[in-house]
C-alpha cells in the first residue's frame, strides 16, 4: 500500500481533565464579563489580597535573582530613571494591577467598536495612524506594562489588525480559548518558537506586527540598558528593523481605571541602520528599552515586578557594594 493511500495520523486525544479544566475557565471568563463593572474590579481587589500578603513576606531582602524585592532594589536607587525612591503604597497598587490584568482580559470583550473611545483614550493614536496610511507594514512594540491584551483588542476595533507573537502553553485546549478571546476583534495570534521568518514574510506583506519586548534570557542576543541596569534583552524588533526598514512604534496601553484605558505612543523609530550591524542593534534594542522605561515611570505600578528581567548578568560584570548590578549610564543627581 502506498504512502498516499495510508489514513493520515488522528490527532491526540487531549486528557479529560484538560477540557473540564478550560471549560471551567471558560466559564468563570464569561461570569466576570457579564457581572456590573464596580462588582467585577471589586472582585479583583479581593484577588489582589493574596499576592499582595506573598510579597510582603517572601524574600523583603531582595537576595533571589529575580522577583519584585530585587527588581525594585534595581531599579529605584539613586541614578536610576525611576529615581531612589519606591512609590507610596507601590507593592498594594502593583497587586491590585496584577488582579485587575486578568479581569481586563475576562471583560475585554465587553469593549466593542461603537465604545472603544469611551474606554480608550486614543490622543496619541494619529502618530500610529500615520504609519499604517504609509502601508508599509509596522512594528507595534510594548512589553508587560499597562494592559497588553486590552490594545491588542482595541487596534482590532479601530480598524488596525495586529500579528502578535505569543507563548503558547503546553495544553492545547487553554491555546485555543486564549486564541478565541485574542482574535474577536481581528487580532491574529502567532506562536513565537521559530517565528522570525514568518514575521519577514509578514512585514513584506505590510502588515502590522505586534511583539512584547521587555523579555530576555540567556540566550538574548543584545545587552541593552533597561532602567538603568544592563538587561539582556530580545533583539527581534531591532532585527526585523534592520532586515525590513519597517518603522518600530512603541507603545504601551496603561490603565487609567476600571475598563479605563490611555493609549502612549512613547517612541518612532524610523531609518535606524547605519551600516555596522551590531551597533545598530544595540542602539535601537537601548532606544526601545528607555521608551518602554518611560511607560513604568508614568505608571510605576503597571509593570511585571515579579519577572526575571535582570537576572542573567554579562559575562565578567562586578556587583557594586550593595550587590546590586552596576548601573549603565546613571542619571546624574539634581544639584
């Protein structure tokens, strides 16, 4: 028998526990859609109680290489960005941001075209309209800073469907329920393993990619400054950049209240290459990370604390005295 005439391979049967798992999630996705919004963010206030109890306990010293202690011992010093000082009440109003990211996500649906302007204030909005009449194809870049998934939802809405790169989990079922609330508004969702050439290609079709660039590991491929403090970082926008000539807007969509929302255009870069390819990409991957740094010291509180951002260091790097990593290029003092 031929190859041709052999039955294709049945997909794998996903474990029951999977499904009843995403049902129920499901379920409790719809209920806190359809509840009153004071009750819904009320809820949320409630969730934010736990995780704020977890890190006014677990490691205050800022020793582990990772977690909300130590990024905030990095980042608020003197000569930082942010400044040295820690906001008032910034671990309670960080939780409650967390709490409140997964309501968003639940209500987003809620956002439709004819009131997308009443939840989002879309001022800045012209300077990213502009790139897309150019139709060139753009990167849209923000990082886990306001409510990703709320502009994701909302350049649907006004008539500007993204590509966005995503992590897909390992359970197939959770996949498709993310992709299904993603993709009501015209978003398109790609998984990010192996995805540089489908973005090329994207980008060569003129379309509008989205990427979240506030991550990195070891294996990132630029060490750029990011809130004062060499960080590994994703090259990718600068790559694509470099490989396309597609223009990089970044922005981020930072809460201003319960299903209140602010669209920030922090940056355009346009025509970056030079010619000395490493440079280049050091100098866009620097200019991305000081205008999403922007965005965190507007809402200081609407940033992923809890990441592993600053925790693989350059080869060679001496701690300062405190231990901490060195800063990049400190700001200097008021006099």
């Amino acid at each position: 028998m031929s190859d041709d005439d052999q039955d294709p391979p049945k997909p794998t049967r996903e474990a029951l526990w999977q499904r009843l798992a995403v049902g129920c999630l499901s379920g409790l996705i719809w209920l806190v859609g359809i509840l009153p919004t004071w009750l819904a963010y009320g809820l949320g206030l409630l969730l934010a109680v736990p995780w704020f109890l977890w890190w006014s306990l677990h490691d205050r010293r800022g020793r582990r290489s990772s977690g909300y202690w130590r990024n905030c011992r990095i980042a608020f010093r003197p000569g930082s960005p942010l400044g040295p000082q820690r906001p008032k009440r910034h671990l309670w109003r960080w939780s409650v941001h967390i709490a409140w990211l997964a309501i968003d996500f639940c209500r987003m649906g809620r956002v439709r075209r004819e009131t997308v302007r009443q939840h989002c204030d879309l001022t800045e909005y012209p300077r990213i309209d502009e790139l897309a009449r150019d139709g060139k194809g753009f990167l849209f870049v923000t990082g886990h800073i306001g409510v990703w998934d709320v502009a994701g939802w909302a350049a649907g809405l006004i008539g500007l469907p993204l590509w966005s790169v995503f992590r897909p989990s390992p359970l197939p079922a959770l996949n498709r329920l993310i992709e299904r609330l993603r993709t009501g508004s015209g978003q398109t969702v790609i998984a990010r393993k192996n995805v540089m050439r489908s973005l090329l290609r994207l980008l060569g079709d003129q379309k509008v990619v989205a990427i979240l660039a506030d991550g990195g590991g070891k294996h990132s491929a630029v060490e750029a400054p990011f809130l004062g403090t060499a960080a590994r970082t994703v090259a990718s926008p600068a790559l694509l950049h470099l490989a396309t000539g597609a223009p990089i807007a970044v922005v981020a969509m930072l809460r201003t209240g319960p299903m209140r929302y602010r669209l920030r255009v922090f940056d355009v870069i346009r025509d970056a290459a030079t010619g000395d390819r490493e440079a280049d990409l050091l100098a866009i991957t620097t200019r991305i990370n000081r205008a999403l740094g922007r965005g965190i010291a507007e809402a200081p509180e609407q940033w992923f604390w809890q990441s592993r951002r600053f925790r693989h260091r350059p080869a060679g790097e001496v701690p300062g005295p405190d231990g901490l990593p060195p800063l990049v290029d400190p700001v200097p003092p008021p006099r």
